[in-house]
C-alpha cells in the first residue's frame, strides 16, 4: 500500500497542492468567509491550521484558480475570480526581548511592500507608513487590499509580566491595527488570527468592525479534522497505523479518538481532531504525544509559576463565554488560558444557564498539561519518566512497598531551592502528588467518594486495588485509622482482586513522605 503524503512540516497551500500532500478540503469555508464579510478575527490553538487556513485564502485572493482544481469552492464558485493583492504578516517565531523587536518585525515587513510597489517615502511612523502604503496600492492596482495577519497575539503572549514591553507593544500593535478600521475603503478582506484574545489592552478600540468567528457554530470546524473528514481522507494511513499496531481497524480509529479527538470550540459541540497529532501518528504509524512535547505556551507557562491554582480543578470546570474569550495581559486567570490555549475544551453546554463545561480534550493533552506542570517544578524530566514507569510496574506487580520507597525517593531528590514554591503556594505538595499518580496511567480515581467520606487515592490494576490516604503535616498512622474508622475498603469487598491499604505522612516543609503503613 503506497503510503500517503501527510504535510507535517508545511503549511503552505501551494505546495501542498502541487507536491501531492494530503489536503483536506476546507474551501467551503473560505467560500463562506469571502462571500459574507469583510473583517474577521479567529481563535485557536498553536498547530491547528491556523496558517494553512491563511495561505489558502491568500492562494484564493492572488487568483491561483489551478490550485482549487477539485475543491469545494471550485464547485460553489464557478464563474471567473478575480485577483486582489495580498498583504500576509505574520507575527510568530520572533524573539521579543525588546522595545525594538516589535517595530524591527512591522518596519522589515513594510519595506518588502514597499519595494514591491515602489513607494520611496518611509520616514514615517508605522501607521502612517501602512495607510500610505494601503493607498498607493489601491492607486497602481485599482483593487482593494486583502491583509492577512497570523498570530496577531505574538508580541503579548511572550512578553507576559514584562509590563514595560506589555505597554509598548500594545501602543505599537494599537497603531498598526487602527489603520485597519480607518482605510476600510481600500480593503477587500482582513483576518486576524491567534491563540489568544486579549481585552482591556485596547489593541483592537476602534475595530469594531472585527467579526469574531472563534464561537461561531458554522465554523466550528474552519482549523482541525472532524470525524467525518478522519474517515473520508484518512483511511489508508489507518489502514497502515492498524497494520503497525496489530489492531483492527476501529481499534486503530478508537486510539486516534482516544488520544487527539475531543476538542469542541462552539455550542454545536462538532467533535474535532488535533490535525498536527493526527498527522504525526499517521505519518509515523505511531500513537504518542506530538503536540503536547513541542511545548508549553509561555504565556501558559508564565501563568502557571506566578499562581496558585489547584490542579485537579481542570478535570472538570463550569465559565460563561465571556470568561472564555477574554484575556487580560495585567491578571492573569488560568481558565481562559487553559481553553484557548487548547489545555481545555467545551463538553456540555447550558442552554438555560448559559454556562460552558471544561474538560481535558483527551489523554494526550491531560497527560501533556500534567507533565508541563511537573516541569515546572521538576528540571529533570528524564527522570520523571523513569521513575513513573517504575511506579506503575510495581503497582501492576503488587508492590506497594517499593512504590512508596520510589515514590518517596522521587520527592526526596527535588532540588531543595524549588521547596520554595511550598511556602509561596499552598496546593504545591498536593499538585505534584496528583500529577504522578495521574501520569501512571492505570485507573486512577483521586478524591473517590463513599459513603464515609472521600478516599484521597485510589489505583486500580488487573490483580490489585489500592487505597491510598495522605496526612499533610500528620503521621501515617492517622492517616490508616482514618482508613479504618470510615472503612474505605468496603466498598471493594466483593472486588476479587487484592486489596492493599496504603497511609502516607506527608511533610509540607520538606516536600516529603515522612511515614508509610501499608496493610
């Protein structure tokens, strides 16, 4: 079986097309788009094709009709197109260590379209060089200007807690995008896109004219793979990947769902792929974690160190959209970034109330947050691997001994200098325990509730059921009456599979397991 051509380091539209990579038909999207507004702005997390969907609509407006040979809008659009030109900026890959970083990127930027159509004058500001700029191509050309910008947020997104650049940047990005609201008259079609949308900073006061599709039900499915289009252009892949797993078909299918589906970015609740996972998978006919080892937003990232936020509230959180679709670059609240950034995504929503239900996508991502957390406290990743994998194998063995004597050794060798975190945030102990017993993959319940109380830990194997109660600054042996008093084992009496009790002591000061019962 010949193996299809997936582009997994490409967004470009022409290439694509004419390299025979496998593209998926998003043009009745871009039909919709050009034939029903103007100004637009779209949302959605980093690797979602965000930029394809911009090349493609670049490769439309520039009049490259040869490349849509087949598409939807081929189709929709019969009669002759008509060509515009095509401003395209964009503002990642950029190290923004400066005042001057911002105004070097826009002034590079605008002196390759001004050479292009031989403006001379350039001794003016950012502003006032784009509206001359706007004018003089609409004079040379008679056509309105298409502008296309990706990842418009940028500068601000990695510049978090950096006030002095913040400011600088939001008066620069206000000047360039207020342009766009003035000269309306010479632009035939504008989109904005970026991971975040950021509000009180004033970068788009004035642009009212902005239609934000990130909510919007009909294109719910602009950037990402739906189940359909999984099974319409995918099948040989998952007839490879099947192959290479040693699974059927819908076990193959299953798998892709399990780790990269469950993504929803409007009330419809279309379900949507991770496109750069699915393509990294199919490419490699393997299932692992593509999306989530290429990083952490650092404007995530930044967030996370500067709270305190408990954890397992992610597992599950109710907003309203306003929460959803605001950020602010001064406070900084980790649910709106946890969902644009594509950490969270809408489950259910509440017609009557109004409010949206977050939850982890899928295993990849839960699995990714959690790892990025540890990261943060934790340098040394390698060995959080290691010592998770050993966890689990002597979990699956019945050993809870030396599961605790890992565990406590694991606690033990964080560098002394990231206890710090400890006195600064109260759930630090509590975010790393959870995070590694997330991480080992069996069937773990934190928080499981009787009809005693809650149990803090419980791990279920094949053979073997553990219950697990940690006493922060107490004894192991308080922590085992506990179990004992409320018989947290009895829900589990008629389980045949072994039964052990585990009690931890656990130290807030050092970060530590100070005591162990196991029964």
């Amino acid at each position: 079986m010949e193996a299809q051509k997936y582009p997994v380091s490409t967004a470009d539209f022409e290439r694509i097309r004419t390299e025979n990579y496998l593209y998926v038909d998003k043009t009745e999207y871009i039909h919709s788009l050009v034939t029903r507004g103007v100004f637009y702005f779209l949302s959605r997390p980093r690797r979602f094709g965000k930029s394809l969907l911009q090349s493609t609509l670049a490769a439309y407006f520039s009049g490259q009709r040869e490349l849509f040979k087949g598409l939807a809008i081929d189709r929709l659009q019969p009669e002759p197109w008509e060509t515009y030109p095509v401003l395209r900026l964009d503002l990642s890959g950029k190290a923004y260590t400066d005042k001057a970083s911002l105004t070097s990127l826009l002034d590079m930027q605008l002196q390759g379209w001004e050479l292009k159509y031989g403006i001379k004058d350039t001794r003016k500001t950012v502003d006032e060089r784009f509206t001359v700029l706007l004018h003089r191509i609409t004079e040379l050309t008679g056509k309105k200007v298409v502008i296309l910008i990706d990842e418009y947020d940028s500068p601000l997104s990695e510049t978090i807690g950096n006030k002095e650049l913040q400011e600088s940047y939001r008066e620069q990005l206000h000047g360039f995008y207020s342009v766009l609201k003035r000269e309306e008259r010479n632009i035939q079609f504008c989109m904005l896109t970026g991971v975040t949308k950021f509000g009180k900073v004033s970068v788009f006061s004035g642009l009212n004219n902005l239609n934000d599709i990130t909510f919007d039900n009909q294109y719910a499915g602009i950037c990402g793979i739906t189940e359909k289009e999984l099974r319409t252009y995918f099948t040989p892949g998952i007839e490879r990947l099947a192959e290479a797993e040693n699974c059927s078909m819908e076990e193959a299918f299953n798998q892709l769902k399990f780790y990269y589906d469950g993504y929803h970015f409007t009330k419809s609740l279309l379900d949507i792929y991770n496109p750069f996972s699915v393509l990294k998978a199919l490419d490699r006919c393997e299932i692992e974690d593509y999306w989530c080892i290429t990083g952490m937003p650092t404007l995530l990232s930044k967030s996370l160190r500067d709270i305190d936020f408990n954890i397992e509230e992610l597992k599950e959180i109710g907003v309203t959209q306003s929460m959803l679709g605001d950020v602010s670059v001064y406070k900084t609240d980790p649910i709106p970034l946890f969902y644009q950034t594509g950490y969270l995504t809408i489950k259910d929503y509440d017609q009557e109330a109004k409010i949206y239900t977050l939850r982890y996508p899928n295993r990849e991502v839960e699995r990714g947050i959690l790892n990025n957390i540890l990261r943060l406290y934790i340098p040394s990743m390698t060995t959080t691997e290691g010592s998770i994998v050993l966890m689990r194998r002597d979990l699956c063995n019945g050993k809870p001994e030396q599961f605790v004597a890992r565990l406590k050794a694991y606690l033990a060798g964080i560098p002394s200098k990231l206890r710090t975190h400890v006195s600064q945030y109260e759930n630090y102990y509590h975010t790393i325990f959870y995070c590694i017993m997330s991480l080992i993959g069996l069937n773990v319940k934190v928080e499981y509730n009787t009809s005693s109380g809650f149990i803090d830990v419980v791990i279920e194997t094949k053979d073997y059921i553990y219950i697990i109660e940690l006493k922060v600054n107490g004894s192991a042996a308080v922590a085992m009456r506990q179990i004992e008093k409320k018989q947290y084992a009895a829900p589990f009496a008629m389980d045949p599979r072994k039964l052990f009790k585990v009690a931890l002591g656990f130290s807030k000061k050092t970060a530590s397991i100070t005591s162990s019962i196991i029964f």
